[in-house]
C-alpha cells in the first residue's frame, strides 16, 4: 500500500508557488545580543543591547522586536495556553505576568504595538542605510507567572524561555510579527550571537543554552557569564534542586540536569547516543555544550539551541521519546530553521521522523520505526474520517498559518503526524542512499539559515521529492 501512495505521490505535477516561492538564505552579518539580567522573587529585571545589521534592502526608519513575554499578562488576548491545557499547567490557580520596557535609551520614540501588545516598535533618530548596523539599547523587566510553561516559575524551577525582546524577521518587504498562540511553537527568528550576563542567588543551580566562560561569588549572589554564537534562541532553566550528571561526547559537553530521576547515567547514555546518531547521520552538532533540563512544562518538551525542556510529568516511555524528539529539533529548527508560524511541519514533522529513524537504529530501546509510523497513519486517518463525517470534507493541507488551524488537535495531527507521514513517503519514494544524501544537504546547506518547502525539495535529486512533497503540502492527495 506504502509503494502504491508514493506512486501516486510521484505522478503529482502541481507546484504551488505560493507554497514554494522565494528565497530563504540569510546574507551579511549576523545580529549580536548583548544581555545583562538578574532573577529575584519572580521578576527578572535585565538590560539589553542589540547591534541590529540593516538587511532589509532599504534605508530603514524603525526595527520591530517581539514581547513575548506579554503572552501571560491577564488581559492577553492569545492565551500562551489553551483550555485543555490549563489546570496542568496553572498548578496554583490563574496568575499572570509581563515584559514591561522600562526605557530604549538609543532612541526618542518608541511604542508597545502589536495585535496584542506583542511587540516593540522603535523609531531610529536618522534612517539606518541598507548594509549598515546600529545599536538598539534597552532596559526591561519580566514578571513571571506560576505556571508550568516555556517561560514562568514552577514547582520546582525558573523556565526563562524567550525571555528577552527578540528582533522580527524581515521577510518579502515586511518584519514579521508573532502573536502567541496556545498551540504549535509562535516563533520565527534568525541566528545570532549571544553574550548573557546572568545573576541569581547562590543557591540556584543554573542551565543555559551557551557555553559558561565565567562565573563569580558575591554577596550571596552567583554571576555566570554564557556565549553562544550563530544560534536561533537563548534560554536559561534554574532551580535549587537540580543535581547535574554530565559527560563528553565527540568534544560535546553533555549534561543532564534533574531534581526526580533514578536513572541519571541511563538518561546521558541516551543523549550520548542521539547526539551521535544525528550527528553521523545529518550532519555536525555546531555547539560546544548541550544540556538536557528536567522541569515542570505543561507539554512534552521544548527546544531551544543547546537546550531543551523536557516535562517532569511524562512516563518513562514518553519522557525518553521527548527528549530524543527535543534532541532531533537541535537539528530541524535549531540549525537549520523555518517559519513555525506558517510550517510548522517542517520541522516538527522532519523531526518526528528523525525520531522514527533513531528508534530504527536502535532496536535496543523497544519502540519500532512500524510503531512509530503507524501511530501517525492511525492520527491521520482518524482525523479525516471524523472531519469528512462532521463536516463534509477535510482540510489537510500543511501550508498554512497557526491563526487558520480549527484546533490543537487539528495542528497536532497535520505538523506531526502528517509530516511524518509526508517524509516516509518521501524515503519510499527517493530510495534509502538518495533520501540520505538530500537530507545531509538539507542541512549542510540550510544550516544557520531560514528554510522553505522549496530549499527542502531542491535538496534530494531527481523531480520525484518535488512531487511528493508538493501532494502533501496542497492537501489535494488524500492519504
């Protein structure tokens, strides 16, 4: 039946160039963060400065930063959290917090815009020509809330995901604009290169995405210094009950922070092995440092470059399968990156797969690549039976924005199921060596870039992944 679908998958001739348009490859210099914070009682009060580079191809009179930490204020309008998520992730009942700018001391006029208070509008004083950078300095604070989530207080520790104004993209003619939705990953970002200046008390433990150059003692207080270069995110995760199991992998620093495990050693064996795997099968792992973080999070899991949340809530089973998913993003959104607004599948569902095909390769851990993928062939078929039945047809197509999703579920089948489902076809359809092979270009070449459909397919040989990809894509082959 699988070779059948890919026939039919071969034969599709329509490209959409809405769908496959434009050109994703990012030139110039990249942007420098510079960010000095402190965290006490809630609240994380931090300055920041940006050297912006101009690549908008025009004269610019203004930048655009996204607020995301507005998500969690009471009157939001998209909620970081969705009704069926809710109770599991307000563990202390509904509370709220905000990014508050507090000054933009580089510039006169400056505004909180935005569909919902989301982002930061700043006026440069004099037009910045195309090629040329300036400096964007400011000052904020982030309130946090109690919740199990990408950024807020939990029971046992601080998540500090997006916790930082971050630059839009500017992308055909525009800077682009992410509101917060409960559902899917509501970011698009470039890579740049981090300088994080990070203070807590001594009695925190701390987890940051880039490599710690220094720390310092004083008054009760640690200071720790961190660098990451030509990374898509920052994050930070601390707590006072973390102990930390680490090992070196390939000049990689590994390490497993955790505060309720019984299986430290067994967990970076597994890190070990995914870090290897993907790296001997994709491509290089860029980063000096990679660290795994146990913590209250209302999802799975979370990723960020060099770091990834994994939920302290999951079973055994899932909690293993999470961190081998958050450990493929390292490659599928950290490296090489996507619009999650509008393509969520391109990362997700290739790092779904990328899971599969661990799992393949490791028979030892009990999950089957049959398993695997037949769960998802299971989701889709469902999905549509009960769309068809309620509602006279299905919408399957994958190109499309968070805002025009019916549902979490609806996201959640068409990003991941069908997006696993969409790169096993594709091997079927390309052969084992030439699936490989496009994939280790997809990489090599997108690596540190913004990828679309279209980079995607021009990466495999032959006209066949066009097509494939293409029928998925549209939704106009049903599965």
């Amino acid at each position: 039946m699988r070779k059948l679908i890919c026939l039919c998958l071969v034969l599709a001739t329509i490209f959409s160039v809405a769908v496959f348009g434009g050109c994703s490859s990012k030139e110039g210099p990249r942007d420098e963060y510079f960010i000095t914070a402190e965290y006490e009682d809630g609240v994380l009060s931090a300055q920041m400065r940006v050297n912006w580079h101009n690549r908008t191809g025009k004269d610019a009179d203004f930048v655009l930063l996204n607020l995301y930490g507005n998500a969690f204020r009471e009157d939001a309008k998209y909620k970081p959290v969705s009704d069926a998520f809710s109770a599991s992730a307000y563990y202390d009942g509904k509370n709220y917090g905000e990014m508050k700018i507090v000054s933009v001391s580089t510039s006169e006029k400056w505004e909180i815009v935005g569909k919902d208070e989301n982002i930061l509008r700043i006026e440069f004083d004099r037009p910045v020509p195309s090629g040329e950078s300036t400096k964007i300095e400011l000052e904020y604070e982030l309130r946090l809330a109690r919740i199990h989530h990408r950024t807020g207080i939990g029971e046992h520790s601080v998540n500090l995901g997006n916790f930082y104004p971050v630059l839009c993209v500017y992308e055909d003619g525009a800077f682009v604009e992410c509101e917060y939705y409960a559902y899917g990953d509501p970011f698009y970002s470039e890579c740049a290169d981090y300088t994080v200046t990070f203070t807590a008390g001594e009695e925190y433990v701390v987890a940051a995405s880039g490599e710690c150059v220094s720390a310092t003692l004083s008054a009760g207080k640690k200071t720790s210094v961190y660098k990451l270069k030509n990374a898509r995110d920052f994050a930070i995760v601390l707590g006072t009950e973390y102990t930390v199991a680490q090992t070196e992998q390939d000049g990689i620093n590994l390490q497993y922070y955790y505060y309720d495990d019984e299986k430290p050693q067994e967990r970076l064996e597994l890190f070990s092995d995914c870090v290897s795997y993907f790296s001997d099968t994709f491509g290089k792992y860029p980063y000096t440092t990679y660290s795994v973080v146990q913590t209250g999070f209302c999802y799975g899991g979370m990723e960020y470059p060099g770091l990834v949340m994994v939920s302290d809530a999951l079973s055994e089973k899932n909690y293993e399968y999470a961190a081998v998913h958050e450990t493929a993003h390292q490659w599928w959104y950290g490296v090489v990156g996507n619009n999650e607004l509008t393509d969520g599948w391109l990362d997700e569902g290739l790092t779904e797969y990328s899971t599969a095909m661990f799992y393949d390769a490791h028979e030892e851990r009990g999950v089957t690549y049959a398993e695997l993928i037949g769960r998802s062939q299971k989701a889709y078929k469902m999905f549509f039976d009960v769309e068809t039945q309620l509602f006279g047809d299905a919408d399957t197509s994958m190109h499309r924005h968070l805002s025009a999703y019916p549902s979490e579920y609806a996201y959640m089948v068409i990003s991941y199921n069908k997006g696993m489902m969409l790169f096993d076809s594709l091997r079927a359809a390309m052969g084992e060596k030439r699936f490989l092979a496009g994939l280790r270009k997809y990489y090599k070449t997108y690596s540190f870039a913004e990828a679309r459909a279209e980079d995607l397919a021009s990466s495999f040989s032959g006209k066949g992944a066009k097509s494939v990809i293409e029928s998925y894509v549209s939704g106009e082959s049903v599965l």
